[in-house]
C-alpha cells in the first residue's frame, strides 16, 4: 500500500537521492547567496552525509551517526535568507527531477522542521521550557513562600 511507505521509498529511495543531492549542489554552489560557506569545505564528503541524512530524515534508515543541525550549523552565523535560499535550491531540484507536488511539500515540511536548529535559534517550546525550569529552580532555592 502506497501510504505505508516512507517518504524515501515513495521518493525513489537511494537513486533519487542521490540523483537530487547531485543537482542540488550543482545549485547551491552557483548560488552567490550561499556557495561562500562552502568554500572551504570537501564537497564530495558533504555530499556523502547530505544523502545519508536524507535517507534518515525521510524514513530510509532508522539511524542518523552525523554530529546534530544545531551543531553543525552553529558557527556559520545563518540568517533567514541563508536558509531560504537552500530551500529554494532544494525545491527547483525536486521540480527538475519531476518529484510530485505532493512529495515535494512532504520534503519542505521535514527541511522547515529544521530552521531552528540550522539557524540555532529557541523554538517557542524551548523558550517556555526555559521559562518553566527557571521558574522551578528558583522556586526550588527560594522555598516555595520565598523564605530559601
């Protein structure tokens, strides 16, 4: 049943990956809004763990080995228009390799889950997390009438 496969199988699983992958940087590092932090770095190593994110990400291993986005990404001071244009690049790929709108809106779904964590930012839950374990370690010090 077509519902029951990941996105990586419905997506073409590894050949289509790697074939997007291929294009993708093609892209990006004709990209003068983004090749320059790609300057210094191994290309065909890069390419190498972008696809096997991918296979994680869209359900093809259940493993991921890499160091995590926020990580990663950490130093590289990205901004909005970083992440945009990727995402640009990554979805004129997917509509040159004649991926389904509907697959296509699946993998950009996965690629915005990871806008925080690219752009090392606090997602509303991590703010109100913080707020919470504030509160409660000071209520904790404090006594709970505010005579610590």
């Amino acid at each position: 049943m077509e519902s029951e496969k990941t996105l990586y199988e419905r997506i073409g699983g590894e050949a289509a990956v790697s074939a997007a992958v291929e294009s993708f940087y093609g892209k990006v590092l004709a990209d003068d809004r983004v090749n320059g932090f790609f300057t210094k770095i191994d290309m065909s190593g890069q390419r190498q763990m972008q696809k096997q994110f991918l296979t994680f990400a869209f359900g093809g291993s259940s493993k991921w080995n890499g160091r995590n986005l926020r990580a990663v990404h950490k130093k590289m001071d990205l901004m909005d228009e970083h992440f945009d244009a990727i995402a640009e690049c990554l979805v004129a790929t997917l509509n040159d390799l004649k991926v389904p709108q509907d697959l296509i809106n699946e993998v950009m779904t996965i690629v915005g889950s990871t806008k925080p964590d690219v752009l090392n930012r606090w997602t509303l839950i991590g703010i109100e997390l913080f707020k919470f374990l504030f509160f409660y370690f000071n209520t904790l010090k404090m006594g709970f009438w505010g005579f610590g």
